[in-house]
C-alpha cells in the first residue's frame, strides 16, 4: 500500500486536498469517488507534489489550507461554467459535434478539448472544459455530466451513461441530438401557432384604446349633449366616456390595465401551487383549437423521450421516472406515474394508459401492439413521428384559419367604431340639407 496525495473537488465545487493509502493510482481514484469527491491530481508520495494543493475548506488530516490566486481562479470559473443559461440549439450543436468527433475516432477526452477551444458560448466553454478536467482525473463522462445539472438534465446523465455501459456512446449522442432537434423544431411550431394569435390581439386591443381614448372623444363633442344618437353610437361614445372618467383619482383605462396585470400576476402565482398547476395543465389539453395541439405535442414527447431513453439502454423503470420528469405537463406526468407504478408490479403499461384518459385509442393501441411483439422502443418513436407530423399539420390548419378569423375580427372591432361615430354625423348632414 502507498500513499496518494490528492486534490479534488467537493459536491459544493469546494477543493479539499489531503492523502489516502491504496494499492494503485487507479484505487485511489476510486476511493475518492466513493466519498464524493471529483479528483482532480492524485500523486503518489515521493514521486511529485500537487501544484494547486490551497482551497477553500480543509485538507483529510483536519488541517487548514490557505487560498491561493489559482484556486480561487478555478473555482471562479468553475462557478462561471454552471452559473448561467444555455439555449437548447447551443447543447444540440454540442452534443451533434461531440458525437461527430467520437464516431470518427477521436478519443473523448481529445474530443472535448477540442470542442472547448472553438466554443463561442462562455458558458458551454466553461462547463465543457470542466468535464475535460472531469474526466482526465478518473471520472467518467456521466459522472462528469451529473456534476451540471443546471446544463444536462437527467435525460442526458442516463443515456450517456447507458451508452457507456453498452460501449456505443457515439451512437447514443446522436439520438439525444436526434432528440433534442425534433424537441426544439416541435417547440417552435406550437411558438408560432400562438405568437401570430398574440399579436394581432395585441394590434386590436392598442387600435380600440386609441380610438376610444383619442378619436372617439373629438366625434362626441360635436354633438350635442342631449341629442338622440343611434344605438351602436350611444354604445361607443358611452364606453369612451367610461374610460376616460377616474374612480380614485386614476381613469378606468388604467384601472383595466391594473385589473389585467393582477389577473396575470394572480394566474402565475395559482399556478406555482400543486392544485393551479394541474387545473392550468389541465385547461392546456382540452381548451378549443390550442388544446388538441398541446395534447398530440405532449403526446409525441412522452413518446419519443420514453422510446429514445429504452432504445439507448436505460431500464424500463429508470426510463419512465425521467420521462415523467420530463413530461412538462402534470396530467401526464400523473399518467406516466400510474404507468411507473404498473410496470414495477409487473403489470402492463396499457392498462394504466387507458385509464389515464389522456392517450386517445390509436396510441394504446400501437403501444400494446409493441409489448405483445418485443418492438416497443421502436413502436414509441414510430407514434413520436406520427404525432409530430399530426402537430404540424395541426399548426398549419390552425393558423390558415386564425389568420382570416383575426382580420375579420378586427375589421369588425375597427369598422363598428368608425360606423358608430359616423352614423350621427351622415344623419346630421342629411337633416340640414333637408
């Protein structure tokens, strides 16, 4: 047995230095993996010394270290590398070239390095230097991985263990791009079936404010007080007095727009509870026209993570708790629950599926198909690309129908008002020259 020095790195990003006695470099990795630490030199007594051997904590033999500029440097960077956002296509581009360079051969490691010094993004520059040191002291890449949860969630972690394990961790990167691109393009589509929606409201809302606010008021004076004025011109001239009159010292147009942030505000927070979340999500599946989007869209992605993750490798059991992690809605997050508990008393997954009633007929059915046939994995990613195709000709029909529906409706909004302060005047005009 001989003694090893050691710096590593704690759960916290903390470095702690000390020594342990093992057989062999490679056992006193180990040693230290399994109590947590991340290594990150391991020298054996005699023959060097550890060159950034001051933390911030204290050494095995209880004994307090000072800070030293380069360890508060790459503790600086290590927090940098985990301490801010990374967009979706930034990982997806990683993850696609990470698993072009290991494919043509390259080794991981080299990979890494190489990825890290064309990376643009600090942030992934960061984080992937921090899994090339990572894995140069001993760890393994899904250990590596694990160390940011922050950047690769639980669905990265497991597969790329998976295909570690099974030896084809190229292979298994490129279904989690696979993944990550039809996720993102999905994600787009149901973006911009919403926006177009969004915005020609907003257009209507801000063109009905100005003209009660500022046309509407100008007509009203021209008028007499007293004078009997159609109905649709009573309607509108009485909506802009409304608006314009304060209660409290604010006009009620200001007062709409409070009442507006609070509903807002009051939704969000309602919705943070167990009990909102679930209504909200709920509301998301059933509401008309959107709701039949959001259904096939959370249908396709508990499909395809489910299928990608037990294609890859991953138990049946560890595959469904990440998929309804994973789900983004809690109906069928609860869903994939009841299935969870099914399968772990080894009963079918169709039956709780069923009773779920959120998957309609043609999903349990192509599922029970590929439990009965071994196919299951495949059959999962077959009903993905079903509903992705449903999901776009979903968005496409949808919007081909809002677009006309908007305009008209905003003609209507826009031509009423317009009728309503023209229609006094035309009759005014036609009684004087009568």
């Amino acid at each position: 047995m001989a003694n090893f020095q050691y710096a590593a790195l704690d759960a916290k990003g903390e470095q702690t230095t000390g020594a342990v006695q093992a057989g062999s470099e490679a056992e006193a990795i180990q040693q230290l993996r399994n109590q947590g630490l991340y290594p990150t030199q391991v020298i054996e007594e005699g023959k060097g010394s550890i060159t950034a051997h001051s933390a911030k904590g204290k050494s095995k033999s209880g004994s307090a270290k000072g800070k030293s500029p380069a360890s508060s440097k790459g503790k600086k960077n290590l927090k940098k590398s985990v301490g801010g956002k990374l967009k979706p296509k930034a990982l997806m581009i990683f993850t696609r070239q990470l698993a072009t360079l290991i494919d043509s051969g390259l080794p991981l490691m080299r990979s890494l390095t190489v990825l890290a010094k064309q990376e643009p993004n600090p942030v992934l520059k960061g984080t992937v230097n921090s899994l090339a040191d990572s894995v140069q002291s001993g760890a393994t890449f899904s250990e590596s991985l694990a160390q940011h949860p922050r950047v690769f969630n639980k669905l990265f972690v497991n597969m790329v263990k998976a295909g570690e394990l099974g030896g084809v961790l190229e292979v298994v990167l490129n279904r989690l791009a696979e993944y990550m691109e039809k996720a993102n393009k999905l994600k787009n589509k149901i973006v911009a079936a919403m926006v177009y929606p969004l915005i020609v409201g907003f257009i209507a809302v801000a063109i009905l404010i100005f003209l009660m606010l500022v046309i509407v008021p100008k007509f009203r004076e021209m008028f007499d007080e007293g004078a009997e004025l159609p109905a649709i011109s009573e309607i509108v001239f009485g909506f802009s007095d409304n608006m314009i009159s304060s209660t409290a010292g604010l006009p009620n147009a200001v007062w709409l727009f409070i009442v507006a942030f609070g509903v807002f505000a009051g939704t969000n927070v309602w919705g943070k509870t167990a009990a909102g979340r679930k209504a909200l999500d709920n509301l998301k599946l059933n509401i008309p026209l959107f709701g039949d989007i959001q259904r096939k869209s959370a249908i396709a992605r508990f499909s395809r993570t489910l299928g990608t993750l037990v294609t890859s490798g991953v138990p049946i059991l560890q595959a469904l708790a990440i998929t309804r992690e994973t789900a983004g809605n809690v109906v069928i997050a609860e869903a994939v629950d009841q299935v969870h508990d099914a399968v772990k008393e080894g009963e079918s997954i169709v039956t709780p599926l069923q009773a779920s009633s959120v998957f309609p007929p043609m999903v349990i059915s192509m599922v029970d198909v590929g439990e009965e046939t071994g196919q299951l994995p495949d059959m999962l990613l077959k009903i993905a690309d079903v509903y992705d195709d449903e999901v776009d000709g979903a968005v496409t029909a949808l919007t081909s129908i809002i677009e006309p529906v908007m305009i008209v409706f905003l003609a209507a909004i826009v031509g009423a008002i317009v009728f309503a302060m023209f229609l006094p005047l035309i009759a005014m005009i036609e009684s004087v020259g009568s």
